[in-house]
C-alpha cells in the first residue's frame, strides 16, 4: 500500500473519486497575493499589454504572475498572441486543440479549460473535445511528435518529420508543421510554468464553488486539498531559521564570486570541460523528482504524491495517446550510444532561428526576443542584496536543463552547476522542467528561502523558456535533416 504522505493514511481505492481543489485567493497557490500586486508596479501597463495581445480578454491568473516582470510579459504576449491569432500556415481550431494535446501531456487542465473555451469560440467543432478519436487523421498524426517533444525529444529524427509530411492527403506541409511545432513546445513549456508558480485556477461561474471540479485516481483528498493551499504551513518544508537561510545565501553569493575570481585566473581545457559535462550529465540522474529518499516510493512518507498511478482526470486523459510514455533521464545507465547534442554543431542563433522564420515568417523574432529577454532579464539584485551581477547564476539555470536534454555547450564550464545550484534546487529544476505536474508547494519553499517570490518567478521564466528552446532545437534539426 502506498501512504499519504501527509496525513499518513492508506489512500481511498474508489476508482474515482471527485475533489474540489482549495480556494486559495489570489492567481498563485505559491506566493500571497499581496506580494503579486506589490511587485507588479506597472499595472495600468499590464493592462495595455492584455488589451492588446491577450487571446482570451482578460487577464488571466498566467498573466498576473508573470506580470512581476513586466517587460518579458510584453515578449510572451506578444509572442502567444502572434501564434495563436495572427496569419499563419494553421487554421485558428487547429492552433487552439494543438494547445489542447501540448498541455494534456502534462496533464494540465488549467490550459486545457483555457484552450477548449477559445477552441469553441474560433470555430472549432464541439464533436472533437469528446476525444481523440474524433479528431481528423491530420491532427492524431500529431500524437508521436508531441509525445516525444514533451519527454524525450532527442529520439526525434528526420523520419518522424519524414513520416508527417509524406502522408498522402493526411500529409502535413513544412510550414504548417513547423507552426504546430512551435504550439507543441510554447504549451508544453507554459505547463511547466503553470505548475512551477502554482497557478491558481480560473474562477468558473458555472459551478457552485467557482472551480472546476477534477476526477482523481488512487490518491488521498488530503494532499488535493492541501498540498497547494498557501495557508497550509505543514507543508513548507523549511526546518531551518533565518539564520541558516542568511547563511546560504551569503555561501551562494561568495561561490558566485569565487567563481568569477577563478574565471579570470585561469581557464579548463576542452577535455577537463567535457568531462565536467559528462559527470553532470551523469549526477542529474541521481536527481529524483520529489528528492532523495532511501526509502522504497510506495512507502515513503517524504511524497507528498504517489506517481506509480499519475493522476489523469477523465477529461484530461481523453487527449493523450500512450499515457504511460514519460520522461527518462538522457543518460540513462547503460544507455550510452545516445549522441550528446552539441550546440554548436546546431545552434538558435545560427540555424534554428533562420528554419523557423524561413517557413513560418516572423515568429523567429518573436521568439528570439522573448529568449534574450529573459536569459538577460536582471534588477542586479539576489534577495536583499543590490549590486550583484547574477549572470552566472542566470546561465547556470538555463544550462543545468539543456544539460538534462542533453544538450552541450563547449564554452560553458559545468562545474559551476554544482557550485551554485544546491540539491534542493535541483530537485525543483528537475520536477518543473520535466514532470510539471508533479511539482508541490513544499518543492517551491525548499530552496532559496531569503530570495523573493519575484526571483523564483524569474527562475520559473528562465526554465519555461530553455525547455522550449531545447524541444525545438531537437525539432528543427530533425526538419533540416529531413530537408537535406
């Protein structure tokens, strides 16, 4: 029997069970919703940007929490806004239920609710949402890429593309799978923010409560009920005081330093650097979604979810083909043959970039801009702390889950992954980029205990931002294969 690992019962067995998630106010189950409007100063210029590039005219829970950093808002708006609305290679359904299948991988039903509203509003036939099987050919043709996308895209070949494009009247033209591409990666990684940040639900005046209700599978209502709820302090993991937080934080800030010191002193070799590489490649297998426990998973109590039997409501699960296919780590023991993606053989800037424009027009600046503003985003402050140049820190992030795709920089020293990305951080890094859905609030308080909520929205964007980038350089390299 597996044990709740909160209140330490037996979880009901009833082969479903309907729980109403917790009110908890605000758009974040994370962070007080004071602290969201506190942070976001510029809210008459949120306002603007939701006017203007907002696809379901409101702002949304999304948008509010993302609005802390106002200019990399306006990059996403703008961005969501030209894939979703403006003239592209998809008819507007497609683009909506293409979200649809991207966010039901993760079981995502914040934008699944999200996406069959603006479905049906564009046009789109109701008969489809009763599942895949009601879905023309071309779009269930869909189904492998976006499996392999959301978990394991470097098994993505030109055959796959190959496949797609040469399937008689079902085929798809090039432009019209790059944009579905695009849709693939920007929801996938949007569920990863959604579940990092604790986005709340949206209210629903068509139920009593105003949230929709879910349909669960072999879980305890008390970690529903409980495992988000901001009021819920049992759940913060933090066993330290003040004290030891300050402590790390000064500890971070001298590594930061040192790191810099040592940058300057001397450098590594190519081969000290990709056996670094190697080595952290190898420790992120180590790196367990929901922590380390010695502990068998079916009775440890550190969980506060069980995942042998992952949660998919009935309406979820109607959109995902193969719901058992996941997530496996890319160094994977025994599983060497795997060709390591140097990024310099394939890179954004120089190749994917200029694909993606090429056949879809115009998203490549889009989507250029939005990666550089957040990969540059800084206030030059670490908690309490002004004056901080955070630049390694910022690329430590951004690299630590390429790293995990398996994708290599030669320039970039990866020992200093270790140096500052702590173990509770990475088990963050790990659980958000890779199983979204299984991220908890006591996740999200484990690590960087003084930094503000503000700088794990930052965190959030950066990991948002380098998973898409990892799925579609995967994605477009596997297109110039196939075209050449």
């Amino acid at each position: 029997y597996r044990v709740c690992g909160n209140c330490r019962k037996v979880p009901r067995q009833e082969k479903r069970v309907q729980v109403s998630p917790p009110l908890t106010r605000g758009p974040s189950a994370f962070i007080p919703e004071n602290e969201v409007m506190q942070a976001n100063g510029l809210d008459e210029r949120t306002n603007l940007l939701v006017e203007e590039y907002s696809t379901s005219g409101r702002l949304d829970n999304i948008t509010q929490v993302m609005s802390i950093h106002t200019q990399y808002l306006e990059s996403f708006l703008r961005s969501q806004f030209y894939m979703l609305r403006m003239d592209g290679p998809l008819p507007l359904p497609y683009r909506h239920y293409i979200a649809i299948m991207a966010a039901a991988r993760h079981q995502c039903s914040y934008l699944i609710n999200m996406h069959v509203d603006e479905f049906l509003k564009t046009g789109g036939i109701a008969e489809w949402l009763n599942g895949l099987e009601y879905i023309p050919q071309r779009l269930k043709n869909l189904n492998e890429i976006n499996k392999l996308l959301a978990h394991r895209p470097w098994l993505i070949t030109k055959e796959h593309i190959q496949k797609l494009v040469k399937t008689g009247e079902n085929n798809w033209s090039l432009p019209e799978l790059v944009h579905a591409v695009v849709l693939l990666a920007h929801y996938h990684a949007l569920a990863s923010f959604v579940f990092g940040s604790g986005i709340n639900p949206e209210r629903d005046p068509d139920t009593s409560n105003g949230v929709r209700l879910i349909a669960v599978n072999n879980f305890c209502v008390c970690d529903l009920a409980n495992d988000n709820n901001i009021e819920n302090a049992s759940l913060t993991s933090s066993n330290f005081g003040i004290a030891d937080s300050l402590s790390e934080l000064e500890a971070l800030m001298e590594r930061m330093k040192r790191l810099q010191e040592d940058k300057e002193d001397e450098e590594a070799s190519q081969e000290e650097m990709a056996t670094r590489f190697e080595k952290e490649k190898k420790e992120s297998l180590l790196v367990i979604s929901g922590g380390i426990c010695a502990f068998p998973v079916q009775f440890c109590l550190c969980f506060l979810r069980t995942f042998d039997d992952e949660i998919v409501s009935t309406d979820v699960s109607r959109y995902v083909e193969d719901p058992g296919f996941g997530y496996k780590d890319f160094a994977r023991r025994g599983e060497d043959h795997l060709p390591t993606f140097r990024a310099q053989d394939y890179t954004w800037e120089n190749h994917g970039f200029s694909l993606v424009n090429r056949l879809y027009s115009d998203i490549g600046h889009l989507l250029d801009e939005k990666f550089r503003m957040v990969y540059n985003l800084t206030y030059n402050t670490m908690a309490t702390h002004e004056d901080v140049d955070t630049t390694t820190l910022r690329r430590a992030l951004f690299n630590y889950v390429h790293c995990m795709y398996g994708i290599r920089y030669d320039d970039y020293d990866y020992g200093e992954v270790n140096q500052l990305l702590e173990r509770s951080l990475k088990v963050y890094i790990k659980t958000v980029t890779c199983y979204p859905e299984r991220t908890t609030k006591r996740m999200y308080d484990s690590y960087w205990r003084q930094f503000k909520h503000s700088e794990k929205v930052h965190v959030n964007l950066l990991l948002m931002e380098a998973r898409m980038q990892a799925e579609l350089l995967y994605a477009l390299r596997a297109i110039t294969r196939h075209l050449t």
